[in-house]
C-alpha cells in the first residue's frame, strides 16, 4: 500500500468520522491563534460524547463539536489540518464582527481527534448555523453542520 507523504495532500479517503454533538471534556490550555475570534482556542482532553445531536443549545460551558479519526494504515507521523469554524458574526478583539474562526493542529494516524466549540463568554451565544470544517491544504476531508439555538426547551435530534 502506498502512503501520502508529509507534503502531499491528503485526499480524505481514510477519514472516519467517529460521532458528533454534545461532548464534555477537560480544559488543558489556551493556544494563541490570531484567527480566532477570541485570539486563542482551548484544548481539551478526555472529550466524550454526551448527545449525538445537531442541535445546540447556546450556554455558557456549552461544549459541541465532532470526533473523527485518520486510518493507522497511513504511513505518515502526523496530518496537518485546518480547521474552519463559520458561524454568525461575533465581535473579535478589534471590535469588528467576524464569521469564520481558523484554528490549525496535528492528528495523527490512528488516534482519536476533536474539534470543537466551547461558549466561553456570553458575546458567543449566537444562533444560527455553525458549520466545522475540516482541511488539509484546501483539500476539505470533513464538514459538519449544527444548528444553535439561544431559547431553548426540550432538545431532541
């Protein structure tokens, strides 16, 4: 079998995705990232799935995204992705509304990845459709679509 190598695109063939929804996890650290709405994105560890919804419902600690894996039969160590967070416009540090938050990191082949969501301040609470999606070089390997809702009662999906 042949493998990608670390420069190639990868051509998403081998991507699993594994669950999607509600999940809680374990904050670990902020990471600076200036194409983030806040200027950082929080890493967690021990994500696990609570609900496999679409439906979101938007609070504080809320924590929403999806889980996917990379085949443990590519041949290299890691796969370096971006990850595209769209969703309504939310005022960024500079004061100007922004609808798309970019994040990048590693997977690697084989393990459990995460990405996600957490509402972390209250300018964040915002309805509407909030779309991950998932790059390698502009090669897109995975989108998903939630639907958050700032009035909500019983959630069902």
């Amino acid at each position: 079998m042949c493998g990608a190598s670390a420069d190639a695109p990868y051509d998403g063939q081998r991507l699993i995705l594994e669950d999607w929804g509600l999940y809680a996890g374990v904050p670990v650290r902020e990471v600076p990232s200036p194409a983030m709405s806040s200027g950082a994105y929080q890493l967690s560890a021990n994500e696990h799935l609570l609900l496999q919804t679409h439906t979101i419902c938007a609070a504080l600690g809320t924590d929403f995204g999806m889980r996917f894996k990379l085949s443990a039969a590519l041949t290299i160590p890691v796969l370096p992705i971006t990850v595209d967070v769209a969703h309504p416009p939310l005022m960024n540090g500079a004061g100007q509304n922004q609808t798309v938050d970019i994040f990048t990191r590693d997977i690697v082949p084989g393990q459990l990845a995460y990405i996600g969501w957490v509402f972390l301040d209250p300018s964040e609470l915002v309805p509407g459709t909030w779309e991950f999606t998932v790059r390698s070089n502009e090669t897109v390997l995975l989108q998903q679509q939630f639907t958050v809702l700032t009035s909500c009662q019983k959630l069902v999906s």
